[in-house]
C-alpha cells in the first residue's frame, strides 16, 4: 500500500509499505518507526503535508524569537556602548 515519507525538512514522496501498525511501518521487509527525528510516514498527502507544514511553521517560529532577542540585546549593547 502507498503511503507518505518526509525526511527531514523534505517534500513529502510515495513510499511502499507492507504493512502498520500504530507505532511503526515495514519497508522492504524492515520495521521502522512511525516518526522519528529524521522520518516519518503518513497514510495520506494531506496528513504528510499537514505535518510538514506544522514543522516550518515551528522552525519559523523559533527563527522569529531568536531574531527579536538579537535585536534587543543588540539594542542594549549599543545603549551601553555609547554611555562609556
């Protein structure tokens, strides 16, 4: 049966899998995990890109908060700079 695998960060590909359980999917005759650091499968496109678009949408995120804490510190140093 066909279903979904995103590496990480990558476009979602049709993988084939014989068989599921709630935990994990055989390929190739292998068990691996559902959902790992570096993989997952998903039943459905709609389910592989839905996650997906949870994961950039959490990087991005990340990425917004860390940029706005540069800027304050960066704000501070210059602040504390020109006071010398």
């Amino acid at each position: 049966m066909q279903w979904w695998e995103i590496g990480y960060m990558d476009w979602p590909k049709p993988i084939e899998i014989e068989r599921f359980t709630d935990d994990s999917v055989w390929i190739n005759g292998r068990r691996n995990k559902r959902i790992t650091s570096w993989a997952a499968y998903y039943p459905t496109i709609d389910e592989a890109l839905g996650q997906m678009e949870r994961r950039l949408k959490t990087t991005l995120d990340s990425a917004e908060r860390t940029l706005n804490r540069a800027q304050v510190n960066m704000a501070e140093f210059q602040k504390r700079r020109a006071a010398l």
